[in-house]
C-alpha cells in the first residue's frame, strides 16, 4: 500500500472516530473536493480529539502547540504527520488562512478549562464560536472565501453545537451546560449523566435543542450569498448542506432522548442518514 493510501486510511481513522456523519455527507463532495475535505475534517477530528479525550491539561496543551508549529511549517516542508500531509498532497494546505486556523486552535485551547456559559444565550455564543472558524477554513478550501455568507449564518452554531455534544459524551461531563438551566430544573453538573435523573436532564437538554434548530434550511437560501454563485460551482457547497441537514436531524433525536443515552447516536451514524442525506441532496440538485 502507497504511503498516500495509508496516509488517507489513518485520515478516516481520525474522522470516524470524531465526526462519524462526514463519511454521509462526503459522499456529496465533488470529486475534486474530495481528498482536501477528507484531509480538512481528520485536521479538525485530531484537534477535537485533543480537547476530549486528553485528561491532562498539560499534554493537551503540549498537543496543541505541535499543531499550531506543524500547521505554521506546513508551507515550507514536507510533513511526516500522516493528516498533515494530506492536507499538503490534496492542496488544502494552501487554502488554508493561517489566521484562522490560529483561531481554531485557540478555542481548542478554551475548552480545555473554558468557564462555563451564565445562560442559553452565552452558550450559543459559546456555539458559534467554536463552529465559525472551522466553517470558515472549509469554504476558504472550498475557493468560497474566507468570510460566512449571511444566508449561512447559523451554520457555525449547528457546527459549534455538535461539537460541544460529542465533547461531552467523551469527557462524561457537560461542563458547558448553562448555570441558569441548572438551577431551574435543580440539578448540578454531574447530575446531567446521572440515571437517576434522566427525566430532569431530559428536559433541560430539551431547551438547549430548541426546535428551530431542526427544519431543514431551503437550499436556495442556504446558498444565496455565496461569493461564487455560478451554477456551476455550486456543488462545491452540496456537502456543507447535507452536513447541516444531518446535524438538525441529529438534534432532533437527541431531544426525543436522555443525555445517557447520547453516545452511541453521537458517535455512530445509520442507514437513515445516508436516507436523509440523499433526501437533502435532491432538494439542493432541484433547488434553483
């Protein structure tokens, strides 16, 4: 097997194991886009795995300041990080802006000991700030631009949102929950796992999942102020809508559910969603 071959096969590793419904919504990349998002998304799954799966503050951060020098060089040398050096062979490496992968990692250095959110509010701020960066770099690689269109504007938070919840489920800890939900529905922290409070969680997770982030967004909005809006460019984006219908979908069970029970949905995918994927893609294709 060619060094490229492996090095793509430990890149789905990555991502399997942090954003299971990628390998749905890949399928719906343009074949030119392919490599340099498979190698975009294990980036931001290595990132992500250091924020929830390592225990010790101080290696993480020892971790993270690897990337942020290995990310710096990426320009210069050639790589041995398998992930790294993707990103370089597919051409993402140089679509990249290194602000804002500097700003990926610094919310990635944030959650490491982030205080948590006062209120809803403060937490879909919390959101959005995690999600706006990464959705930035992949319409950066995706030759959209740096910035977030206005249509797209909820996207980071959808992003930021899911996240959160796959951090949570690997920590055992939803350090983020608000305090404010906390005392209403009279719990702490540690209670939120807890099987003898899953009725109280249930409903205090209910009112971070609100409703409006389930419809489906209308295709044609989603991308209506996209900077290159030629038609036919517009499959360069199908994936980012796809993605987006999946993380609503996923929310929607989750409210149906109790938070001990979020793992497996969380860390798996199922055959409805590459369903509902589909379902998603033909309403972009048909949309005008």
């Amino acid at each position: 097997m060619s060094d490229a071959s492996n090095h793509r096969q430990f890149c789905w590793q990555q991502v399997d194991a942090q954003q299971p419904l990628f390998r749905v919504s890949h399928v719906f990349a343009p074949p030119e886009l392919a490599d340099r998002l498979l190698a975009l998304h294990a980036f931001f799954s290595a990132i992500e795995s250091v924020t929830s799966t390592v225990s010790d503050e101080a290696v993480a951060l020892r971790k993270l300041d690897w990337w942020r020098h290995e990310m710096n060089r990426m320009g210069e040398q050639a790589s041995a990080h398998p992930v790294v050096a993707e990103l370089q062979r597919s051409g993402a490496a140089g679509r990249m802006p290194m602000p804002l992968i500097e700003d990926l990692l610094i919310n990635a250095v944030a959650r490491l000991d982030a205080p948590a959110p006062a209120s809803v509010g403060e937490l879909g701020a919390l959101c959005a700030a995690n999600g706006r960066a990464q959705v930035q770099i992949e319409l950066a690689v995706c030759e959209a631009g740096e910035g977030i269109p206005e249509s797209m504007a909820g996207f980071p938070l959808q992003v930021g949102r899911a996240l959160l919840l796959r951090d949570a489920v690997y920590r055992g800890n939803f350090w983020w929950v608000p305090l404010d939900l906390l005392a209403r529905h009279g719990l702490n922290r540690s209670q939120v796992l807890s099987a003898d409070h899953q009725d109280s969680a249930g409903r205090l997770m209910a009112e971070i999942l609100q409703p409006d982030a389930f419809k489906p967004q209308d295709s044609s909005g989603f991308f209506k102020d996209i900077s290159v809006s030629k038609n036919q460019y517009k499959q360069n984006y199908k994936h980012l809508y796809v993605q987006d219908a999946l993380n609503r979908k996923l929310f929607k069970y989750l409210k149906k559910t109790s938070p001990v029970s979020y793992g497996k949905r969380l860390m798996g995918s199922r055959m409805s969603d590459a369903f509902y994927a589909w379902r998603a893609a033909r309403r972009f294709s048909l949309s005008k």
